[in-house]
C-alpha cells in the first residue's frame, strides 16, 4: 500500500456527532483528513431521543450551522416536525426543536461527508494514541487491525464507546450503544501519558411499536405551522400538515408502584452502576425516588421517522430489569396493549475531566491532540457537535501555525460551553440551558449567522452562499429599519389594532417604528393592519422577517445596551493574556485556594481567570498589577486568523469546500 495511504493532515476518531463535525470542518478547511469510525453504517447515530434542538442546545445547532457546520442541514432534511419552544417567553429563549427521522438523520449526515472530495472514512477501531519518543506530542494512531496512520493532529471523539458498559436491571455487558460493542484500550494510553479519567453514565427509554398504542386518551403535539429551519441555508421546509405529531400521556400510580418493585434489582439502587448521570435528564426509577410527592409524570410519544413505527417514550429512560419496565408502561393511559422493541437501559463510560484540556480543545499535556463530545464530560448531540466542530478548525489552525479560535462568552453558545468546561470543569454530564449565558439577550437563536458567519468565511469554513445570505439579511434590516423610521401611520389605520392589544391609541400621525416599541405591538400584525406589510416587509433569509428582528432590538435597546456594556468590561480583562509558565503557587498575595484552582485551570487570560470557581475579585487584581510589572501588554481587540498561513506541504488551508447535498 502507498505510504500516502497512511498519512493525513487530520485524523478524527470516533463518527458520532462530534466526530462527524471535526471531519467535515477539518475537511472543508483544506485539510487532508481521515475519520475512523468503527462501524461506518453507523456515522450520525442518534443513540437516543431522535431530535435535534431545544432551549440552549437550539441556539448551538444554529450556531454550528452559522459557522459552516452540518448539523443544520442534516436537521432540516431528515425532520418530521418543527416547533419554536418558549414562544410565551422573551425572544432570547426562543428555542427551535426538530424531531427527526432516525435513520434519515444519519444518512443526512453520511451524505454531507462524502460529497467532501479530502475526506476519507475507514472503518476500525483505534487502541492507541502514537506520540514521539517523549510522549509529548501527538503523530498518529494505531488500530485493532494492527494499522499505524501518521498525522500532526488526532481529535478524539470516544463518545459512551470507550470502556461502556450497558446496565439492564442485573444484568450488564459491554458496549458502546445496545448491539455495538465497546472499544478498549484509548483509555489505558491517555492514563501513560498522563491524563486522570473518571466515569460518567447516561441512559435512554424504551422503543415501542405505534400500531401497538391507542392515541385517542392522549393530547396531540402538532408541529408548527410557521416552522423554522436551524440551516440558514434552507428555505423549504414540511408544512404543518406534512409534519407527523407527536404525543403526551403521564404515568400513574400505579406506574410508580411497579416500577418501585424492581428498584431492589435497579444497578442504580444496588451500587452496580457507581457513575454520575444528567441532572437534568433523570432516569423514571430517579424521578419516582427524588420526587415520591408526585403522583405522575409526563411521558412524549416521539415517532422515529416516516420510515417505521417504532416510538420514543421520552421521559421513560429506565435501567429497571425489562419485566418491570414492560409492565409499567402498560400502565400508562393508551399503552395497556404496548408492544415494547427492546428495553431502556444505562450505560456508564470514561470521560476525561475538562481541566486537562485548553480553551482550543486541544489537550494541555499531549500536542496537536484534541478531545471533543462527551469524553470531555457533556450530554447531547449539539454540545458534541459544537465541540466537534471548534476542534476541527482548531486542528487546522494549527497546521496553519495560526492561533486557536476561542469564541467568547459573549459570542455564542458555544463560547459559553467550553468557557465553562474549562474554567469550572464538571462533575457529571453538561448539558446546555439559556440560563447559563449571561449574555443570552445577544445571543438569540435567529442572529448566529450575524454573530458567526463572517468568522466561519474567513476560516475558510463557510461558503460564500452563506456570506452573501447573512449580508442579504444585514441589508434587508438596514433598509426596513429605515423604511419604519420614515412611515407613518394615522389614527384611522392603526388604532383599532391598538385598542385590541391594549395599549393607548394615537392623537396624530406616529412613525412606525415607534409604535414597534411598544411591548403589545406585534409588528407584522401593525403593518397588516395599516395596509403596510407588503410594501414594509422584505422577508430575512434563515428565520424572521427583517421588521420582526428589528422590533426584538427595539424593544430590549436598554437590556442589550447594558449587556453589551458588561460585554466591553470583560473583554477589557480578555485582553489581558497570562504567560504559559505563570507560577500561581509562588504568588503569596493571592488566596491559597486561587493558587490551587489556577495551577489547574491554567487560563489563556484574565477574564478567564475570573470565571474560574474559587477566584476572588482581589485575587484578580493582584494578578492584574503583576502582569503590568512584568511588562505584559493586553493584546489587540481582534484577531488574527493569519489566513495566509500554509500548511505544511505547502498547500493553503483558506478555501471553503462546503458542500450542499441534495437528497432526492
């Protein structure tokens, strides 16, 4: 075999949504790359619930999307239904959620890696991480096959793969996801070269077959019928009517008291399943022993697909012994006939705490070796994803001998992830919520693509359709923005509209964009009201018609003023950057636990120095004032992409290949 066989830029191990992001950024930025996966039917796999997007892990779907990343697009053309979540609540917790066929969703993906020309896919398992003699910097992998491939930068992408071990009542096995085994062997290495691990564990609900389920007793979740893509790219999505429902019913209790007779043989309750699970996603055996006040809980019946009946009993995630979970379903009102596919189950898997990993993804004791998805501690498929795709442009800026991209808390969803991986690190799985951006007013789900697009160009991630349809957009608000300022509407046109809504009606003629301030006034219905839509509106590329994004701005000018005055006071402390050799432990003036904390954290600057748990406002300043005497100077404002860098043979990383894949 060709000894180029053996040699890439990038390799990237593991294919679920992680893995599958670094390889198509990697890709699409230029660089020659290989993702090794062990089952490549497999690649994209929604082990468990078959949707994309939510509150939080929505905004990061359009982010990844934003930058140039695949999610979005396998999302739009494997969805079977789309709904807007928190519409009742202020715009910036807006969260858009897609249920999506499983199988579809999957092959979305497959799709979009191998319409990508410098992308190359094997499958296999990897054992070892191969680094130079001193064990300090990373030069390829080894397989189970006995194969070395050579390459400057690995990300690694375990997943619930390394060391899994799956947990069904007392019964447990090994295994990545239920029917595919688990892979040994990474873990033993990472420990040889220094890294701690621990062990995390996650679950899902049992697979059930519809035509088993009576529907009438229970309440219809349509999608809905304005529905909203999460790819800027797409502009035709299924009507409401097309979409398929899905379904609530609650558990009883009498649900409860069966699922109670197996707790004694639950590995949660009898210590066989000793791992930290997500708080926020408990298993119905957790909720049913934290909660035992409650006397139901909501169950979401979840169709997989257009392809198959098969359903999701969201909210059921269970590791009880299958008897008990079949019968308990069959107490859930229009599931007493419920023909169950296979059983819920745990399964618990190594994770590398986040503390030995830099804000690049790149880990701290081993170069150009990158961790992303859960080995580094989080749940779900946009937190993987959003890791993924930061480590793969990581990986190629530093071939590029460019600097890393660290989004800023302030910037994205994404930002806020790994900020918060790195500076406080986790103890069991991380999912995302809006409550944990402080800036979330400014990072509404509708203007990633004006936060991130033009970054995604420059590193020759996002194409040039999408550069052109954020700046279509920029426009469209421009000149709609000023179309409202010079309109005016009388008494006669709008205050019927305004009597309806509330709110005081008008003495004299008032422009538009005035009354779009109001907080009772839906801008479209104004417009429509006044005979003004279809000369107002230009409709924005990728969400929300350009008068509906410029009256969010309208009526938070005072929260985004305030937020983007704390935003300055922060970046200010960014700036500053902290050497890599910083000793904290020969600082005395700074507290005992900072010293401790720091050592550990080590943070690229102060801002981030702030964030870290531990570290007082004096702590912070002390440090400020001994940075000054050792003469380090805050860095520039923007960054620098060094887009004319070349990679090692020479060839330049800067050309977008995003690729659009049409389904038939």
């Amino acid at each position: 075999m060709h000894q180029d066989y053996f040699e890439h830029d990038v390799i990237v191990v593991g294919g679920g949504h992680s893995g599958s992001e670094a390889a198509a950024a990697a890709a699409n930025m230029g660089a020659d790359t290989l993702l090794i996966t062990m089952k490549l039917a497999d690649i994209g796999q929604m082990s468990c619930n078959p949707a994309i997007g939510g509150i939080g892990k929505g905004h990061i779907a359009r982010e990844i999307d934003a930058l140039g990343g695949i999610m979005g697009k396998a999302t739009d053309r494997a969805g079977i239904q789309f709904r807007m979540l928190n519409k009742s609540k202020g715009p910036a917790v807006w969260g858009p959620r897609a249920q999506c066929g499983r199988r579809a969703y999957a092959r979305a993906i497959r799709q979009e890696l191998e319409a990508i020309d410098n992308l190359k896919m094997r499958s296999d398992m990897v054992k070892e991480i191969l680094t130079d003699d001193a064990g300090e910097t990373v030069t390829g992998v080894r397989t189970n096959l006995g194969k070395e491939f050579r390459a400057p930068c690995v990300v690694l992408t375990t997943g619930t793969f390394s060391n899994g071990v799956i947990h069904v009542g007392e019964q447990n096995f090994g295994g990545g996801r239920i029917g595919e085994s688990a892979s040994h062997g990474i873990t033993g290495c990472l420990h040889d070269l220094g890294f701690e691990s621990g062990r995390l564990k996650t679950g899902t609900p049992p697979r059930v077959d519809g035509r088993s389920i009576d529907y009438s007793g229970m309440e219809k979740q349509p999608g809905d019928p304005d529905a909203t893509a999460f790819s800027f790219l797409t502009d035709d999505l299924p009507s409401v009517e097309e979409q398929l429902s899905c379904w609530l019913t609650d558990t009883t209790p009498e649900t409860h008291e069966v699922l109670r007779t197996g707790f004694d043989r639950s590995p949660m309750f009898t210590g066989a399943l000793d791992a930290d699970g997500p708080r926020y996603c408990p298993s119905i055996e957790d909720k049913i022993d934290r909660f035992s006040e409650k006397d139901h809980h909501q169950l979401f019946i979840e169709p997989e697909g257009r392809d198959t009946h098969e359903v999701y009993v969201n909210g059921f995630s269970s590791s009880l012994p299958e008897e008990v979970q079949f019968e308990a379903l069959r107490t859930v009102p229009g599931m007493e006939e419920a023909h169950m596919h296979r059983p819920g189950y745990a399964i618990e898997y190594d994770f590398f705490p986040p503390y030995q990993i830099e804000y690049s993804l790149e880990t701290k004791y081993v170069d150009g070796l990158f961790f992303a998805g859960q080995i580094n501690g989080t749940t779900g498929y946009e937190e993987a994803a959003a890791q993924g795709i930061m480590a793969g442009i990581n990986a190629v800026q530093k071939l590029r001998q460019a600097d890393p991209i660290v989004l800023k808390r302030s910037e994205a969803y994404i930002g806020v992830l790994i900020d918060d991986l790195v500076a406080k690190g986790t103890d069991e799985p991380y999912r995302m919520f809006t409550s944990r951006a402080e800036h979330r007013i400014l990072l509404r789900q509708d203007n990633a693509d004006q936060r991130l697009t033009e970054l995604g160009h420059k590193l020759g991630l996002a194409s040039k359709e999408r550069l052109d349809r954020t700046r279509e957009k920029e426009r469209a608000i421009d000149v709609t923005r000023e179309t409202l300022s010079e309109t005016t509407v009388s008494p006669q046109q709008v205050d019927d509209y305004l009597q309806s809504v509330g709110t005081s009606t008008l003495n004299q003629p008032r422009p538009v964009i005035e009354l779009c301030k109001r907080p009772e006034v839906d801008s479209e219905d104004l417009l429509r009201h006044a005979g003004l839509y279809d000369e107002v509106v230009t409709e924005a590329p990728g969400m929300l018609s350009a008068p509906r994004l410029i009256e969010i701005d309208l009526k938070y000018e005072g929260y985004i003023d305030r937020q983007k005055d704390m935003v300055e006071e922060m970046e200010e402390k960014e700036r500053w950057p902290i050497p890599d050799d910083f000793d904290y432990h020969a600082l005395d003036n700074i507290s005992i636990e900072a010293r401790q904390k720091l050592s550990k954290v080590e943070p690229d600057n102060l801002g981030q120095a702030s964030r870290v748990p531990g570290v007082r406002a004096s702590d912070i300043s002390v440090l400020m004032v001994l940075l000054k005497n050792e003469g380090v100077e805050p860095m520039p404002k923007d960054r620098d992409l060094n887009l004319d860098a070349m990679g090692g043979d020479g060839q330049s990383f800067g050309v977008s290949r995003e690729t659009a894949v049409e389904v038939g």
